[in-house]
C-alpha cells in the first residue's frame, strides 16, 4: 500500500503559523483512501497490543489480556497508585504497538497489518521527511520511530515536554485515525503554556497530522467512560542521526 500527501498542501504555506507556534494541526493529510485503510487496521482484530502505563517507577509494558482480567482488587490498587502518582509526576497508560521496534528486528506481519506498517515506511521516507524539512526549515530529519496507540476509557498521557538526552527528537508527530470523535470523550492533545494554562488543544480528527517542535509541554487528556469510541493514531518522533 502506498500512502501519499494531499498534493493541495503546501507546506511552505503553513511554514510561518508552525515557525511562530512551534506546533500545527494539518487535517486531510493523505490523499485517497490511505488513512480510511489504516484505520480499519487499526481498528482491526491483528493488532498485537500490548499495555503500556507509568506510575512511579519506569515506564513498563505488559500483556494487555491480563492486565484487563485484572481482579477487582488488584484493579483498585493499580488505579490508586495510578491516582496519586500521576498527582505530582509523570504517569500514562494506553494500548502500545511500537511497531518500528519490530521493523528493526526484521519482524515484518503483513497481511491485515500491512497498512500499519507503511506507515512506519512513509514516515522514514522522502516525502515525508522533506514535507517537515520545508515546514519546519530544520534539514537535520533523517529518520523517524512509529508506535501505534491506542486509548480507551480510562486512558490518559500526563503533562510532559518529550525531550530525552540522547534521543535527538527534533519533532513529535502524530497521526490520528480515529472515523469518529467529540472533544468531551478526552483524548485532546493539549499544549501547556508557562501559566500552566492550556494555549491550545488537537482533537483528534480524523486524517489529521499534528506535529510540534520538541521541548513542548504537552499532555493527552483523559479518556472518559462515556467515550463512544478508541482514540486510534500513530506517533513518533522526527530524529536526527
């Protein structure tokens, strides 16, 4: 499957809003029915989800079967530990595929996954990479990682600014593939002024590309139970070698 940019964007256009802001939101990204494909793999029943969260340790990665046949006792503990870390730190929980892990390893699935994984193509290829050089004016953009999420009620990503020594993250990106959403379910990707105010948040539109420079404060909000849906994207970081 080859999934291409709407030829009606033009980044040099968008240039000066990203340059002043640091950050945009680009709805109708591919052209034809590339993300409706995505989507659908997805949404789909291959996906090999793992659970991801952090509470006051390091980040861990667990079988999502038995994290959600949890007992109701040991569930309450976790989500109180969840509760008051995520007070004072930073904390997160949401279904996980880091799906350019795999590709690194040579672990390609195919089939009903293929949509997925050329996303983790494009993203590391010219098109891409060039379309954010000419956003942006960084040149530096070699390479970019992919991971799939995915946020169910429940879910949330606490305020934090991406910016890891060693990682040479350049930008965060974030592609969203959910058909249906409403900015009440959660699930907004908010940006954190000095004030502690949000300056402004994404819902997660469908075929929409969210990208920012990194340090940024940000945060993804929690997903509430009366969500009518899973906050599906992929996201990753535009890095320099």
């Amino acid at each position: 499957m080859r999934l291409t940019i709407d030829p009606d964007l033009d980044p040099a256009d968008m240039a000066k809003v990203f340059r002043r802001l640091g950050r945009l939101h680009i709805p109708g990204f591919f052209a034809g029915d590339g993300a409706r494909a995505v989507a659908d793999a997805l949404a789909g029943p291959k996906v090999p989800w793992i659970k991801s969260w952090r509470t006051t340790g390091p980040s861990l990665d667990g079988d999502l079967a038995q994290f959600d046949g949890m007992t109701a006792e040991n569930r309450a503990a976790f989500d109180a530990d969840m509760t008051a870390a995520a007070r004072a730190g930073f904390c997160f929980q949401f279904d996980a595929w880091r799906v350019s892990d795999d590709v690194e390893k040579g672990v390609r699935r195919g089939g009903d996954l293929a949509p997925i994984e050329a996303v983790h193509d494009f993203v590391n290829g010219r098109a891409f990479l060039d379309f954010v050089s000419a956003l942006t004016g960084e040149p530096r953009g070699t390479f970019a990682d992919t991971m799939a999420s995915r946020y169910r009620p429940g879910d949330f990503l606490s305020a934090h600014d991406d910016l890891i020594s060693g990682k040479n993250r350049l930008f965060a990106y974030v592609l969203n593939f959910t058909p249906v959403w409403r900015a009440d379910w959660g699930g907004v990707l908010n940006f954190l002024d000095e004030d502690g105010h949000v300056a402004e948040g994404y819902a997660p539109a469908f075929n929409a590309l969210n990208i920012f420079s990194i340090p940024a404060a940000h945060a993804v909000s929690y997903v509430a139970p009366y969500a009518g849906a899973n906050r599906l994207s992929i996201t990753g970081w535009v890095r320099h070698a």
